[in-house]
C-alpha cells in the first residue's frame, strides 16, 4: 500500500483551517457541541479542508480501493461521520456506486445531499446505542475525520463490527496525535481493537502512519478485516 505524501508548503487560509479544526476538537468539547460547531463550519468547510490541506479523504478512498480491486461497483460501503461527503467523492473516482452516509449534522449532511453522493442517509451518532441498521449490512464501514475529542467514541467500535458483513473491512483514518492525546483513545482504543482481536472479531490487515495527514500533522490508517 503506497500512501506517500508530500511537504506543505504554508499559507495564512492553513493557520484558519487549523482553528476551525481545533475549535471542533478542542478540549472537553462534548458530542453535541463538536456537531454544533460542524453545523456553523458547513458553509466553509470544504475551503478550509481542501484536498491539498486535507488528505484524509483521499487517503480513505486510496486504501478502500486497494483493498476491492475488483467488483467494486457491488460492494456496499458507509460512510462514518459523512461531513459533506470528501470521502464518498473519493470512493466514486475508484469505481464504488452503493454507498450510504451516516453524520450527525443535518448541516453537513444537507450539502453532502446536494451533491447526489449517496444511496441512504442516516442523522445520527456512532456510539454504544444500535443504529438503525442490520447486522451485516456493508461490504466496508469507513471513517476519516470521525475520530477525535467529541468525537466517536471507543464504545462505536463494536457496532461497526456489527454492521459490517464477514469478511467486509473497517477502515479508520485519523489524526495519529489523537491516540495519546484523547483522553477517550489514550491507552483505550487500541487496547481495545487488540481485544476485538482477540475475541475474534475483526484482524488487523494494516497500521500506516502517514506525514501530512492534515497539513503538516500525522495522521494513522488503520484497516480491519471482520470475521
């Protein structure tokens, strides 16, 4: 898997990214007030998080089509904290038709809607409460972005695993700092894919860590195979 990125090079719009994107991942920021915040950062997000600003997205779709490398327009994929659809915009560049979003701003779900990306859309959180979903539904469940202070927590996990057919893959894309940072990810998250693991739940196809995630910041992919 080549996931090779290049230097930035800096401009005053980065230093604006990265305080919107702080403000929606600030310190003790709860579920409700991160979806608030992406609600008023709708009308310029997609500047703020441009692809040569922000690669996250391209990377998700790079490492969902690296792994279905053929019959992709049959495979059935979510796509976890939607925002205005980055991710499923990359998915359709490599072939993928069926895909469904799941965000819980109505805000960024409304833009993400007026671009015709998905199939289904579903107004809500990724937590320990079942989603409106059925077991084994999607071929690939994929996030990027969705993890952070506020964010998605640890307890969502499992239910990806549950919506996600045997043999489908879980793809998570995020900012690597957040691992030591989070206090919900911190000696937490991966302890606990370690023990899904251990279950039998899902195994690790990969762990990538990426430079310049999002600018000059490190992101980490992490791929999973459901059993």
């Amino acid at each position: 898997m080549s996931l090779k990125t290049v230097s930035h090079v800096w401009h005053e719009e980065d230093f604006e990214a990265i305080r919107e994107a702080h403000c929606v991942h600030r310190k003790g920021i709860t579920i409700s007030q991160a979806v608030e915040q992406y609600s008023t950062w709708s009308r310029k997000y997609e500047k703020d998080l441009c692809p040569g600003r922000y690669k996250g997205p391209m990377i998700a779709g790079k490492v969902v089509a690296d792994y279905f490398e053929d019959d992709r327009e049959k495979k059935k994929i979510i796509d976890i904290a939607a925002g205005t659809g980055f991710v499923a915009e990359h998915l359709r560049t490599h072939g993928f038709v069926h895909i469904d979003a799941l965000e819980p701003s109505s805000k960024m779900l409304l833009r993400a809607k007026e671009k015709g990306l998905y199939e289904d859309y579903y107004t809500e959180y990724l937590c320990e409460v079942p989603l409106p979903i059925p077991n084994d539904t999607y071929d690939c469940a994929v996030t990027s972005g969705g993890m952070g202070e506020g964010h998605i927590p640890c307890s969502g996990i499992p239910e990806l695993i549950r919506i996600v057919k045997p043999g489908g893959i879980i793809c998570i894309v995020m900012r690597e700092v957040f691992l030591r940072d989070v206090d919900e990810y911190k000696d937490r998250l991966e302890p606990l894919m370690d023990s899904l693991e251990k279950e039998g739940k899902w195994r690790q196809v990969s762990r990538v860590v990426i430079t310049n995630y999002f600018i000059d910041m490190s992101g980490v992919v992490f791929l999973y195979r459901v059993i």
